[in-house]
C-alpha cells in the first residue's frame, strides 16, 4: 500500500515554508502530490519522517534566514530530529545549484522551483520507498487550501531584469499559465469553501502576452469572475506593474462586480534617473499622472505600493523625493525595503554603493511617512458598513474574538477587522459596521450575515 512506513502508519512529512504568496502556493502543491501518494502532514518536526523547507532567496536577508533554518533542523538533537532526511526546495536551490551539495551536506535533497512537482519521486527516493505518484494524472488542480482566502499563481519568472532583483535568474523568463487550468483550480477552490480568489505572479498585468490565444489580464479576470460569482466570492489581484495598467485593464476593475478596486503597484522609486539606473520605466509625473487617472476612473480605489530607498548613487535629494511623492499621494499601504546588494544583478556591481546606516535611516523615514499614511487611510473607514470575511478566532482578556478582513485589507497584509461580540465560522461573510479603529487594524460591530 503506497505511503506506508510500517503496519498501517502513514509516512508524515513537516512543512516550512519561507517567502512570499507565491512559496505558499508552491508548498501546497506538494502538500497535494503526497497526500495523494500516501503521505500525511504533521505539526512538529519530531513526529516527521521528513522535513520539506520551500526556501526563499529573493534578498540576501532571506537567502540566510533559508539556510540558518536548514542547518537548526540539522543540527537539533532534540527527539532525534538530526536524522530525519531534509528536503529542500524552491528559491535557493534555483538560484545556487550545484554548488549547494558541497555546501550543506545535511540536506538530502535539493528541489528547484520547476522541479517541485518531481516530489513524490524525490520523497520516494531519499526515503527508499515506493509512493505512488501523479505524474499520469491532471494535477493543475492539486491545492489543499483550508480557509477563505486562497492564492491562485497566473503566472511565474520575469522578463523586466530589473538591475536590483535576482527573480529572473531564479524563477526563469515570464510565462503566463493557461486560462483553463487557473480557472479549473478556482472553481475547485471556491466549491470547496474559498471565498477570496488572489490572483499573483511577478508581473500579472503582462498575462497572456505569451500565449497564442491572444487574452489578456483583463479577459482573464471576466472568466475568474465567471467562476467565484455563483458563491458570492472576490477576486484580487496583486503585483501590477504600471506599463500593465491598460484601459482594458482599468475597465474590467471598474465593471466586474467581483473584483476588487484594490491595486498593488510596485513603483520602487519616482525619480527618472534612479529608474532608468533600475533599469525600470517612469517617472514622478507619469506615476502621478496615472495614479490621478486611477483614481479618478476606479471609485473608491486602494493603492498599494513598494518604495526601495538606498539605491546605488541615490542622492539625499533623490531619496527625500521619493518620500514627498509617497506623501503627494497618498498610498493606502506601503511596503518599504532598503536596497540590498544581491549577487548576480547588474546593481551589485554598481559604483557608489550606500553605507547601510544611511539605508537604514531613509528607509525608516519612509517607513514614518507610509505608517501616518495607512494609519490614517485606515481611520477613514471608521463609521462604514462592510462586508467582513471571517479568517478566523482569538482569545482576548474577556474571552474570544472573530477575526477577519474586509475588500481593502489584502490578507496576510494589510491588518483585519476585530469583531468582538456575534457567532460565525471560517469562511461566512458577515456584515458589519466598524467602530474604531488602531494603527492598521479595525474594531467591527457585527450586523448579520452578508
């Protein structure tokens, strides 16, 4: 009987997953592909058979957090973890090779990121048993998502080679997934109790530009729609770049009922020469005017954005500008990352590197202007009735409270609603007014169901 290691007891297998979205939707693939061969889940590394890490290698921060993780399994005595194989898969293995099996000689295997749907076979290997695997069955399907959001990937790699970033030595040139086999996870996802459909990749507004059908994003997002509409669902979609902003594009966000007016645009900077030295399009006037148009044409738009400050030959003034268009404005959510100097990218090779404290101090004086930003565009909502989908439970001092998020809160991201008093489960869409409010988070009063 496939997955068995003795008698009737199934192989277990603990998962950690680093990173991004993306990871996550990866490691529940794999979680899928051994469920299927017989392999069971565990929730701590003594009771595994085997440890699976899906590592990120996206900054050099997260390369060594990747690593030292690997190594603590390694090295933990504890229960006899030391010798439970480790299989380790994704971003750092794609980006380091062959190189990493000299390296760290305590993992038992190593999984690119476009070998992952290889893992019953790597997993039957290093454990020398014989699981069953998929390989001769449709798996585009295969997701063991268990809440109401889920990530949905429409695409992976990229083709911008933006001077700072290392994703298209790890992730490959762009390619679009075809539409029937996104919409085919959809649909099993929403009929499975799914609520929020996130659509991702590295550059979701380029979608089907690789395809011969000739569809774009905005076509796609009608066909999701299609799906999630009969179970009162949303559709989000995030990491848009501003060239993918098409009147198509802008019309599909305005007129599908399903989808969300919450865009996340990545602009990294706003000043001409820092781009083009970025290797990216732009500048502060046609970013502002086309976040003007944006909002203009979406009613009751959310912005999302992501500033890099400390770029190599990043002036005072440079940086001081960015901070001033953030504040002009007027993100709704910003992330902030001080640049990192990534082997292999075009910007590590740069002249006038920036001393990391002068990073670290533009970065936390855009962080101080972005907070205030979100803290306040939270704040706005203070008196709205919404409809809130329940993530989940937390106790408090006085006993427990529901938790969820709302259409402008992306989850995982941008806080959550805090509804103190009222019953409902996972997944229900509630109706609510919000109350107060505190930093990124909401207090809501429950009305009913939505």
């Amino acid at each position: 009987m496939c997955g068995l290691r003795n008698g009737d007891t199934l192989l277990r297998c603990f998962f950690i997953t680093l990173g991004c979205a993306k990871n996550e939707v990866d490691t529940d693939r794999m979680r899928a592909l051994l469920q299927i061969a017989g392999v069971g889940e565990c929730e701590s590394v003594e009771d595994a058979d085997f440890v699976i890490i899906n590592t990120c290698s996206f900054l050099e921060v997260a390369t060594r957090e990747s690593i030292e993780a690997t190594l603590e399994l390694a090295q933990n005595d504890a229960n006899d973890v030391r010798s439970k194989p480790i299989i380790m898969c994704g971003c750092v293995p794609s980006r380091y090779g062959m190189e990493l099996i000299d390296e760290l000689p305590e993992v038992a295997a190593f999984v690119k990121a476009d070998e992952e749907d290889e893992i019953v076979s790597v997993v039957s290997k290093v454990l020398d048993v014989n699981l069953i695997s998929m390989q001769t069955v449709e798996t585009n399907t295969l997701r063991t998502v268990e809440g109401v959001s889920a990530y949905v990937k429409i695409s992976d790699g990229c083709d911008r080679y933006c001077s700072f970033c290392a994703i298209p030595y790890i992730r490959g040139r762009y390619h679009s997934r075809d539409a029937l086999s996104i919409c085919q996870e959809v649909h099993a996802l929403v009929a499975d109790g799914v609520r929020e459909i996130v659509l991702i990749g590295q550059d979701t507004g380029v979608w089907g530009n690789d395809l011969p059908e000739g569809h774009d994003l905005a076509w796609l997002l009608r066909k999701v729609a299609q799906e999630v509409r009969p179970y009162g669902g949303w559709v989000r979609v995030l990491y848009l770049q501003p060239e993918g902003m098409t009147d198509r594009l802008v019309d599909a966000m305005r007129s599908i009922p399903e989808v969300l007016p919450y865009i996340d645009i990545p602009i990294q900077h706003c000043n001409e020469r820092v781009l083009r030295s970025m290797n990216r399009k732009g500048s502060a006037k046609e970013y502002r005017e086309l976040f003007d148009r944006l909002k203009s044409e979406i009613p009751g738009l959310v912005l999302r954005t992501t500033g890099l400050v400390g770029f190599p030959g990043e002036t005072d003034e440079e940086s001081e500008e960015l901070l001033d268009f953030v504040q002009a404005v007027g993100f709704d959510y910003t992330s902030v990352f001080a640049y990192s100097q990534e082997d292999g990218t075009a910007a590590a090779k740069m002249d006038e590197q920036i001393d990391e404290q002068t990073k670290v101090e533009r970065a936390q004086r855009l962080i101080d202007v972005t907070e205030q930003l979100g803290f306040d565009s939270t704040a706005s909502h203070v008196g709205e009735i919404v409809d809130v989908l329940i993530d989940g439970m937390e106790a408090t001092d006085t006993g427990y409270e529901l938790i969820g998020h709302t259409w402008f809160q992306a989850p995982d991201s941008d806080g959550a609603v805090h509804i103190e008093s009222g019953e409902a489960c996972v997944g229900d869409k509630v109706r609510c007014k919000l109350t107060d409010s505190f930093c990124y988070e909401l207090v809501g009063e429950m009305l009913g169901n939505a």
